[in-house]
C-alpha cells in the first residue's frame, strides 16, 4: 500500500519525539499498520538538534505544510491558540487528517473545529491532548462503548503530582518544590496553567465531553489550586487515612454535569490516592464495567509522542473508509450530544475535610457541630491538636456528603464566631465506596 | 444507517450481561455507534432467568446462529475448545464476523482461526478474553502502536489474587481461602485452571503476541500455580518491602520471549503491587512511552460483556471497510510476525527470594554465601530467624538477577548441604527499577 504522508508543525519537545520515533520503529509501525508512514514536511521556526533533518523537506512557514498538496495529515505541535487555529482549520479546509497534542486548542475551540472536520469529511485526532501517552480518549471513546460512564476522576496534572508527592514525602511546603520543579525541568517559568488547575481543567473537559456525550465547555469549569495546600493538611490528611491531590472530577447528574479541578482529599485504599510523582492516571466508573484505571506519563517527548503516532497509525487504517469507520470526534453522533450543562459548583454535593484554629475551651466545639448538624452536616472523624498558640487548638473535621452550598454557608457563620480565629480551611473529599 | 444484526451463542454469565447491557445501553451505544446494534438470535442450551427473552428467536442449536442469513456477528460465549473452535469456523465460513471472550480457544487454537478468518475476509475480535472488562488488547495493539513494547506483566486471573491478597491482609493460609473463594463463587470446583496459573498463561499468551508481533505459543508457556505460597512466605516477602502476586510475565529479549506465569515478589513501591482483591491490573512498558498500566475487572458477567460489546462496536464501524481497516488479529501484519521461539524457563535471568532452614551454628552462612557465589548470584537482602524447632533458624536471601539455570544447580547445592533441612523455597522477584 501506498505510504502515509505525514507533516509536522512544530519541532519542540513533542515534535522532535514524533519525528525521531517513526524513524526510529518505522519497522514496528509498518509491522503493524500494513504501510509505511513518512514524514514528507516538518513546518518548524528553527531546527532541532535532536532530530536528524537530513534529506527532510523543512519549511519556515508552517502554514505550507496545511497547504502541501503531498501530506495526507498536518500533525499540529505548536501549541497556544489562534495561530494553532488558524493552521488547523485550514489543514481541514485543504482536504487533510490533523493529529494535535493541543488540549487548550480542543477544550477552547473544539466543537468549532470538529463541526469543520466532519463538513470537510477528514478526522481531528487528539489522543495526546489527555494525559500523554495513556490511550485515554481511546479507552473511554472506544474501550468502554458498551458502558454508560457516570464518572471519572484524573490526575492530570504531572507537575501539580510531583509538588503534591514531594509535600507529603518529605514534608516540604509549596513554594519550595515548586522552586524545584522549575529547575527539574517540570514545571514552566509561569506555573499558572499547571498549579491553578487549567491545563488539567482544558484535559477534564475533553475527557467530560467524550465519556457523558455533552459539548465541551471548558469556560464553566471550576478550577482550584494547589498553592494553598500546606503540609499541615497533607499531614492531617494522612492521619485520617487520606492523601492530598489535585483531581479533576467530572460526574453525570441529573441536574447537570459536575466539571471541577481542585485538591482532594482521597482515602489511601484507592489506587489512584497512590499515584506519585509525574505520573498521570484517570479513574473511569461505567455502570457495566465498573471500576477501571489508566496510569502512564502524562507528559515528556516520547510519552507524548507515542500518543501522536497512534493517531496517525489509526487515521492511516481508515482513510479510503471515511469517518464513519472512526469513533465521533467527542464520542457520541452529532444528534446524540445532550445540552446538558455544567453544575455551578455551588450545586456540587461533596464531603469536606475543614481546619480551623480555635480557643481551647469547653464549648467552642459544640457550637461548631451545631453550625453543621443545623445544616444537616453531619461528622465523620474529627482530630484536635493543640496548636502553637498558647490556649489555642486546632481542629480538623471530615464531614459526609453535603451541598457545597450548605458548606459555604456553614463555613462563613463558623469563621464569624468569636471562638474561631481567622479563616476555615476547607479541602473537597472524595470517599472510597 | 442499518441495525447490526448479532447472534448471541451461550447464555450463561457472560452472555447474559451482553444480551442485557445491550438492552439497557440501547440509546448509549447507539448514540456512539450512529445505529442500532440488535440480538437478532440467542443459541443457548436453556433460557435463562436473568434475561427477558419475550419477542427473542431463541433456538437449542448454537450451529443455526452460526448459519442464519439474519446475523451479522456471532458472539461465542459458550467457551470450552472443541465445541466453540467448530462454532467459530462455521460463522467464519458463513462469512460472519466472530466475537468471543474465550481465552482457552484464543491461546490454543488462534493462529489457525484468524487465518481462516483472514482467508474469508471477516474479522474475529476477542478484548473480553482477557483481563475482562479492560480495553487491553485495544491499549496494546492500537494505543501504544508508536512502541518496540519491550516487557508486560500482569495480575490477570482474580480468584489467585483474591486469595494471595486475603492472605497478606489476613494471615490465612492458601487452602483455607480457596475454600471461602468458592463459597463466594470466585472460584471454580475444580480452581486447578485458575490456581495453578494455566487461565493466566492463556491471557498471558495473547498478550505476549500481540504486544512483540510473535505468534500464539501457549504449549510453550511456563506455569507454576500458588498452592505452594505459604503465610510465612508473604510474611517474609513484606518483611523484605514486597508483596507475592501470581504474575504472568512476558519479556522481549534477543534470545527468545519470556512466558512465565507464577508467584512473583513484587516490591511494594510498583503500583501493580498495590491491586488487591478480585482485581486485575497489566503493565506494560514500550520504549516511547514507558511505564503504563491498564487497571479493572477480570470477569463478572457485565465486566466482561462490556468487553464484548466494545468490540460489536468496533466491528461494526468498519462493516463496509472491511480487514483493512481493523488492526490485525495478533497486532502484526502477517509478514511481520517474527518466528521468535519462547525462552526455556532455565534461560530467563531474573531475582529469587530463597527461603530455608538450616542448623543455627556458625559457618553455615558461609557454605551458603559460597555456593551463591560461585556462580555469581550475589544477595541484595538477608533475614534470619530462629525457626519453631530447637537449634534451627530460618534464613531468607532476596538475590541480584541470575540465570534460572545457575539458580537451580545452586539450590540442588544447597540442598545437599548437611546443615540444610529439606527443600529450598524459591520464589522468583521483579526488582522495582
């Protein structure tokens, strides 16, 4: 068979992953697909001393290759947004299959970008937009078809695991990890999108679409971070029997679709609770299947690039047959995707883990209980310490499930008693079943 | 688009999970699929009570699914070989596509099926025979296609590691737990297929294939079950940081591939050690990815048919497009498979915890230290104890990596040494890496 032709755009980290692996498993991959793919094009500013160019057709301007009537599928690895847009949709206008990595570009534009794919009759392909080289989106798309998903959890987020990870192993706080994450390499110079929860919330919202066959809506996501969890709460957690990570949760209600990123307590006898390091994993619940979980790197050169050359080995198996001999873009027909919305997180109904800092005296912790069971919260496990200040103690709940709502406003008439000094900390918890 | 039509054969736990997700999945499956998937015929011995057959075309002979003009796939659920092998031929021979969770029939008889198969032009697809409920013949043959897979390991049979883990968390030993097991229906009347390791081996020899592009060698497949493993074993093990897991375990190497079933010291820092119960959980490692694994349930009646209809869906996309369009049965184009025979078991390298009782006077430790190290298995850890009968003391050696053949004449060595009562205990060790 005739081979694939392949152009990549963009020659960073995962670029030059791409290119050097299909040189590298040509045979595997042929082994596997029945021809051979080619990289006919790579659109890159500069080159890249890790990649062998020679004898490869390099351009500056990546939008040739969108153009390059001798590529079958624009492999988009720029990144960011408009221009990685702008490439795309012309990559589908002249004809082509896209392969991206770009998990901003799917959560922010996606539907605007699959309703022009399928107009135009090609595929998008994104399997390395989610948590790197773990076969998520094929799983939850393809894997578990049978099932009807009604949740998922995932640490999608290697940077906010390893800062978690070092915090509970060694005790360290925040800031000083991250100082070390910096310098591994691991985290960017501006951490926002990994610590605030954005990359992983743009990850969620992919994962949330194609599992409950809802449209992407990233601007609705409830995003938290991680810069205010201390070692003391790791340490707390721990004695309660829970770690400390930054999960995106994504559940079906009735109501609406729960879309959240935040830290979480989650009981150690849960396998993701031991998931450390830069590791990702995603915990998916189907009514048949039950309890399922994909673990892997979710980030680096070749994880991510691994992802990549799936995609393109599968569009490569389907091109003479179209996509309908491919799972949807978001997994589910066009007519089959529900309007359901986001649950404001207010709605959410979630346990709570709270520490407050309190006067050590008879009295105070009634008066708390009675803020939370007049709500109808009610206690699973409690640890008072003596805290650092003198006649102070610091108290430690974990509630049951209770509406957010109910927390919130439990928590602002705590903070206003004259026993309670300064604020609540208050950390989501999911319970094992 | 037309419904597809399915002949559902054998209706026992498997099949009727698949015939009821379907019905109660309708509107999911179909809104991934873009049309209807329908039971057009059940072949089953007897009815059975879990499934509401009203308006069904149920017939006592499973060879008439496998002839009616009015079934597209035909889903082999009857399992066994001789009768199931004639079964899938039949369909093939109709030139209707197969689906099957039969693992035994898979290992043994698979090359010839999916040449018949190839022949006809029709697909057989078989992820629920193993690991069940787990998309892991789709991870390895699609989602990690971009990887030289070099090893995988996995806990692929739940009933041994619902007893190895009831005996690390409970002290019970192996024959009292099997008793409780098939109490709880987790284990046959006779467990010989799933205890003494020859269920996983079949797992195991698939995944092998598919995973390194070798064909189907079950006959060639070492298996040692988990009757012998003993309290003091996995005592001993957690002692040392590790815990016993009957692992099946396949490694690339340039010799020959790896096929092992038996228990296996894990150190406690892997993940895969951390799956308990009834679970099952595959590792698998590819050069561009790394360290992936791939978590859930290993039987059960909906698990598994969530495995099943996973792969009716799959099939049914690609109706029209035919094998092409499908990955290959064993993963590798036909001219890619290699002839790459399996390593006999006394050529695999690999660690070893040796457990033994010896006279508790000096000198004996330096018989034993030699006889190791004469043949270059040096010790990475050592426990002694003194045993239950005077003047004894047991002694546990964990090892560096030796050929198995070397480690078998050292322990006839041992062995034979005055000062060392009865057998050596020997049990074979993944190091964490």
């Amino acid at each position: 068979m005739k081979p694939v032709k392949v152009g990549i755009c963009g020659l960073g980290t995962v670029g030059s992953g791409t290119f050097n692996i299909l040189k590298r498993n040509a045979d595997r991959i042929t082994g596997r697909l029945g021809r051979d793919v080619i990289v006919t094009q790579v659109g890159a500013r500069r080159d890249n001393p890790a990649c062998d160019l020679a004898g490869v057709d390099v351009t500056r301007d990546i939008f040739e290759v969108a153009r390059n009537p001798d590529v079958d599928v624009v492999v988009e690895l720029i990144g960011g947004y408009e221009v990685a847009k702008e490439l795309v949709l012309m990559a589908i206008e002249n004809g082509k299959h896209v392969v991206t990595a770009n998990k901003a570009l799917i959560a922010v534009h996606g539907n605007e970008i699959f309703a022009a794919a399928e107009a135009k009759g090609v595929s998008v392909a994104y399997e390395a937009a989610v948590a790197g080289g773990i076969p998520i989106i094929k799983a939850i798309r393809e894997g578990l078809s049978a099932n009807r998903i009604d949740h998922l959890s995932g640490i999608i987020n290697g940077t906010g695991n390893f800062i978690l990870t070092e915090m509970s192993q060694k005790g360290r706080d925040f800031a000083d990890v991250l100082k070390e994450a910096q310098e591994l390499g691991y985290a960017e110079a501006d951490p926002t999108f990994d610590v605030e929860g954005i990359d992983a919330a743009h990850k969620l919202t992919i994962l949330s679409s194609i599992a409950f066959g809802v449209p992407l809506q990233f601007e609705k996501a409830y995003t938290e971070g991680i810069s205010k969890v201390t070692p003391e709460d790791v340490k707390f957690a721990e004695e309660l029997g829970y770690r400390i990570k930054h999960l995106g949760i994504s559940k079906l209600t009735e109501k609406g679709v729960e879309l959240r990123v935040h830290p979480t307590l989650i009981h150690e006898s849960q396998l993701i609770a031991k998931v450390d390091g830069v590791m990702n994993a995603v915990a998916v619940h189907g009514d048949a299947v039950g309890d399922t979980m994909y673990y892997g790197p979710g980030a680096g050169s070749e994880p991510t690039a691994s992802a990549v050359i799936a995609d393109l080995v599968d569009l490569a198996r389907t091109f003479d047959a179209g996509n309908n001999a491919r799972a949807a873009h978001l997994g589910f027909q066009a007519d089959s995707v529900s309007d359901l919305g986001v649950l404001p997180v207010e709605e959410i109904e979630t346990s709570y883990y709270l520490r407050m800092q309190v006067e050590d005296e008879t009295g105070v912790m009634a008066k708390i209980t009675q803020i939370l069971s007049a709500r109808g919260v009610s206690i699973e496990a409690m640890v008072q310490k003596e805290a650092k200040a003198e006649s102070k103690a610091t108290v430690v709940l974990l509630t049951h499930e209770v509406k957010e709502q109910l927390m919130n406003d439990a928590i602002a008439e705590i903070e206003a008693l004259s026993d309670v000094d300064g604020d609540v900390t208050r950390i989501r918890a999911e319970h094992s079943e």
